[in-house]
C-alpha cells in the first residue's frame, strides 16, 4: 500500500530534480529559465501535499 512516506519522496523527487534543471542550466548570460524550474518545484510540493491528505482522507494512514 501507499504511505505518506512515499507521498513525501515523490514530492521531494521533483523538488530535486527542479532545483538540479535550474542550477545546471548554464550561466545566467546565457539562455535562463527559471519558470521551468518553477513549475517543477511546485509540482513536487503540490504533489506531496496532495498525495498525503487523499491518504490520510481515506484512512489508510
């Protein structure tokens, strides 16, 4: 079954990899885009977020 643990690594997944496409996108002179990496973050804490109150709604917490 899913726990919140996996919610919250699922979550912290995306953070990590929005946090690495901003930081190894090259320096700031060249091209830049932070609304990638934006995006990216938020999704991952949205999903955390999210995924742990459908879990803990449906009582298998």
């Amino acid at each position: 079954m899913f726990t919140w643990r996996g919610a919250i690594i699922i979550g912290i997944g995306f953070v990590v990899v929005g946090m690495a496409y901003l930081v190894l996108q090259g320096d700031n002179d060249q091209w830049f885009d932070r609304a990638g990496a934006t995006m990216l973050i938020v999704l991952g804490v949205a999903m955390a977020f999210t995924f742990s109150v459908l879990l803990r709604g449906s009582r298998e917490l």
